[in-house]
C-alpha cells in the first residue's frame, strides 16, 4: 500500500485477488474458469425473463433454423460471462459500479458448449475523485473451441488505494 500502512483487506471486504483502480494496468489480461451450458440454463433464464421464444425453448422448431438446436439466450450468456469473470476476485470488495458496455453477439451458444470469459485491460481513467478511477476492460466469451461467441468492452468504476 503506498502509505507504507498495513491494513486487513478482509477485514475490509476487500478478498484476496481483488485489484484496486491504481493496481490495473493497460494489456493485463485473466482467463477465467470454465462452465458448460446445461438445458437448465435455458429454461431457467426463459422463466425468469418470460422469454420463450422458440429458438431457445422448442427442440423441433429449432432444428429448423441455421442453428440446428435450442441456443441460450444471447442475454443470458452475458450474464453468466458476468459470473464468470466474478469468480477470478479482482473485483471483490473494490469495485463500486459496473457503468455501461458495448456488447456484439458473435456466435450462438448452445447446451453443452463449455464457455469461459477472457479479460484485458484496455484503458485506465482516473477521476476528479482521487479515491475512484475507472477501467475499460475488453472481454470475450469464448467457447470449446476458442471460438469468441461475445465480445464488447465493459466499465467499470474502483475503489482506488489512495489513502490521502
């Protein structure tokens, strides 16, 4: 910590992993862990959202499109590319806001394709507040294949480790 002070950062919330803003540095990059799409995933998401539309919910509807069976909905891989990226901790306990994207659907997702997200650091903006900056990250949903099915920039504000 650059006031030379030691300090608990689970005693702050703050886990193990977790990166402060003036910690991040442009080209940075994390992959991380995997998770393979289930039929659970989608009927989960079509009942929480109301969201039936055929393509993801009717077996033999869906192998008449160009996808050849159900795909997850696009928003819900974002979602669980969200949770995804979560479990590697650089934002656990530093993070304050997520404030916006730009998001492409590059490739449909389907059950039993195992995805994983990559992240890099793109840009890092200080704020007039020097207890907070934000960082642009590039992210990627990837599956089996490394194949990107998303991909856009998110933004996220942080806690800095200034101390005054």
């Amino acid at each position: 910590m650059d006031s030379g002070k030691t300090t608990d950062r689970a005693g702050q919330g703050v886990g193990p992993n977790a990166l402060f803003f003036d910690e991040f540095v442009v080209g940075q990059s994390w992959l991380s862990p995997r998770r393979t799409i289930t039929e659970a995933d989608i009927v989960m998401f079509a009942g929480m959202t109301g969201d039936y539309n055929p393509v993801h919910t009717d077996e033999e509807f869906a192998k008449r499109t160009p996808f050849g069976t159900r795909i997850l909905h696009g928003p819900a891989v974002f979602a669980i590319a969200t949770g995804l990226e979560f479990r590697l901790g650089l934002k656990e306990g530093t993070a304050i806001a997520f404030l916006g994207m730009t998001w492409d659907l590059k490739a449909p997702v389907k059950i039993g394709d195992t995805i994983h997200v990559y992240q890099r650091v793109d840009a890092v903006r200080p704020t007039k507040n020097p207890a907070r900056g934000i960082v642009n990250f590039w992210v990627e949903v990837r599956n089996q294949r490394d194949e990107v099915c998303q991909q856009g920039e998110w933004k996220v504000m942080f806690h800095s480790n200034h101390t005054g």
